[in-house]
C-alpha cells in the first residue's frame, strides 16, 4: 500500500493572523473555503460542522498545513501544550536564516519557549509558541551538502 502524508491540520483561532505568521515564514496559500454539510460532519466527525479554511503550502511543494477556523461548534479553547506532552504538538521548518526567521515571528509576537540551541555542530534549532499556541520548531542546517 503506497502512503503519502497530505497535510497537517491544525484548528487556530484567528485564521487572518495565524495565516499572517506562517506567510510571513514563507508559505504561500494555495486555498481558501469556507466548508459544511453533510459530507464534512461525516469527515470530521462533528454534528454542525461549519469552519472556515485554508492550505498553506512551503516553498518546496512538498509540505502543506490546513489551518481551520470554527464557526460551530464553537471551538474548545484549551491550555498550550508542552514540548513533553503526549500527543501532537509541534510542527516543524527548515529555515535558512534561524535569525531572521525568529525576527519575523517576533513580529507577530511569538518568542522562543527558551532560547536557540546547536545540535552536534549540524543544526541551530529552538521552538516558538506561535498563533493559536502552536509550538513551531525552526531549525537552520549548519553543515550544507
């Protein structure tokens, strides 16, 4: 069986800016809708089910993230996860430029959880809480093939 990942979803509560803050980064929208019915309360697994959406794509074509906002149900805010929690929580770029990446998520005011690390001298990596509390993980590869 061939397997191929399509996209990453995530429910943000403010779609304009979290779509602002990942543009920013460098992804580009490539789709916007606003989706219900039946065919979505099947696939979604919610009664009712009434959210505006859009997909982001980077750069390369080969990651995309689909970003939900609820209109009804009304979305369930619930407290930020941390790194150590089981469950998804982070998604994750390769960037350039660590230093100018972390300048454009501070405009949005997101900051790293605690600072910029090196790993083994290959990458300079940290995590930042983004919009939504989505943890972002930027990592710049120091030793280019």
């Amino acid at each position: 069986m061939a397997i191929k990942l399509e996209n990453v979803g995530i429910a943000v509560r403010d779609l304009e800016a979290t779509i602002s803050f990942f543009t920013d980064l460098g992804l580009t929208v490539v789709g916007r809708d606003t989706v219900s019915g039946e065919w979505t309360d099947t696939a979604v697994g919610l009664d009712g089910n009434h959210a505006n959406i859009a997909m982001l794509q980077t750069p390369d074509g080969h990651g995309r993230l689909e970003l939900f906002e609820y209109i009804h149900p009304e979305a369930i805010e619930s407290k930020p996860t941390r790194p150590n929690e089981i469950g998804m929580h982070r998604v994750a770029f390769s960037v350039d430029d660590i230093d100018k990446a972390l300048e454009v998520a501070a405009k949005h005011g997101c900051r790293p959880l605690r600072g910029v690390a090196t790993y083994e001298d290959v990458y300079k990596l940290t995590y930042v809480r983004g919009p939504s509390g989505i943890i972002v993980m930027l990592a710049e590869e120091l030793k280019k093939n």
